[in-house]
C-alpha cells in the first residue's frame, strides 16, 4: 500500500465515523420551514416558532420539555441562527438538538435525532480505494467578481449558488472546468456530476480542493469526491450542480453509494 492509498484508507475511515456519528448527517429526520407554518407548530415538535425580523421567536412552557442553553424553556426565547456543530446547538428536546437556520431570509428548524432509522439502518458508504490517476494538478482562475447563479435543490426549491471561479484540470487526455465556490478558508468546493451519477454512483457528487497557491495551483483529487448531505438524509437542501458542472465522462472514484 502507497503512502498516498493508506492515507486515503485513513480518510475514508474518519469519513464513515463521521456521517454516522450521533448527530451526523444521517441523524437529521426533518426541515421545517416557518413561513410554511404560519401557525408556528412544527411537526413532532412542542411550542411555537416564528420568524421575526433577524430571529426565530420559540415559545413554550416547561411542559414541553424544550430547553435552551441547558435550561427548560418557561416563556418567550428569542434565537438567531446555529453557527457551530449541530451538538452545540441552543435548542435541545431530550437527545435531539433543533438547529435554527436561515437561507435567503427563510428561516427553518431542523430536527438532528440520534435514534433515527437512517443512521440505524446505515452499512457503511460504497467507495472505490484510491487511484493515482484520478489526482490531477489543477489551476483556479478567479472571477473578477463574485457571480451567482440559480440552481435547484434538492428539497425541490430553486437557491442562489456564489461561485468564485473555474478549476481547470487534465483527465483521461482532456482538459476539463468546474465552477467552484470559494469556502471561509480558502479551500475550494464544486457540485458536479459525472457519466456515473444516477448508475454506479449518487447522481451528483461534491469535490473539495485545498486552497490554492499564489499562482492558482492546487489538487483536484476525485478519489475523495464525497456524497452530498442529501445522500443521507431527504432533509437536506443540497444544490444541484450549477451549468457546466456535469463532466462528460465517467468518473469512478471516490464516494459512490450508500451500502
């Protein structure tokens, strides 16, 4: 075995202990959004949530065993947005932690369970080991401004996508671009889809770059393209691959199923 295959066995592993950790993305059971309930009763759920301005205003009595911060919930509780891991978010309902999120001035409250029949049915993801020719040297090539574009999700809703660039790199003889998105640390992420999807992999995969250099240059490695949250969980608002992110040739590496 490689240094390069052992390292990515490594990181298939951690990957695995990952999406089935307790309140990974195989735990997450709904989406709610508020404007969809104009009663402010969520289903499966106690109290009453609405969007007010910048916030979600919850309110309930200790009956309803919802606590914030770790305490019962015994009135009116303003909350903004989750930010760190769904663990630490405010909102708890005995093992299950409700995350408060916006996307374009909607807000919504998702329902992360341990005990969900997803992560309890969960055999593992189907990858294929790794493969040098799959690891390609690739150049961004920013945009000289932002640009969004509108793409649908996967919860049926149509969403804004910023990408940042293009990521230009060889395959099977043939120079190839995704669109990509630049992430807060610099490392590039891109939705796209391959001959595979829909047949022996997910119909569409993401792919993670490491940042790159002064002169653009960085890795495109497909042996740790990844599937989407919406893999795992109907819940999720994954985005489609945006125009000129379905690759015209099969690509099979990486993640591909659920087993």
């Amino acid at each position: 075995m490689t240094d390069a295959s052992a390292r990515w066995k490594q990181w298939h592993e951690d990957r695995t202990e990952a999406v089935s950790a307790p309140y990974g993305p195989l735990a997450l059971t709904g989406t709610h959004w508020l404007h969809d309930r104009p009663d402010g009763r969520l289903a499966d759920l106690p109290g009453t949530w609405r969007a007010d301005g910048d916030a979600v205003v919850l309110e309930a009595g200790e009956a309803d065993g919802l606590t914030v911060d770790g305490r019962p919930v015994t009135g009116r509780v303003r909350l903004g947005a989750d930010s760190g891991p769904v663990a630490d978010a405010r909102v708890a309902l005995g093992e299950r932690r409700l995350v408060v999120l916006v996307r374009e001035g909607e807000w919504a409250v998702r329902v992360y369970d341990p005990s969900s029949p997803a992560r309890r049915a969960f055999r593992g993801i189907s990858a294929t080991p790794y493969d040098a020719r799959w690891s390609v040297p690739a150049r961004f090539t920013p945009y000289p401004d932002s640009r969004t574009v509108r793409v649908p999700n996967a919860d049926g809703r149509t969403r804004g996508l910023a990408l940042a660039g293009e990521l230009a790199f060889p395959l099977e003889g043939r120079e190839h671009t995704l669109r990509v998105a630049e992430q807060p640390d610099g490392r590039l992420w891109a939705v796209f889809a391959d001959a595979t999807g829909g047949k022996s992999s997910f119909r569409f995969r993401f792919l993670y770059a490491d940042a790159p250099d002064e002169e653009g240059r960085t890795t495109a490695d497909f042996n740790r393209a990844v599937l989407p949250p919406c893999a795992f969980a109907e819940h999720f608002l994954c985005p489609f691959p945006p125009p000129g992110n379905t690759l015209d040739l099969a690509i099979p590496a990486g993640e591909r199923t659920l087993r």
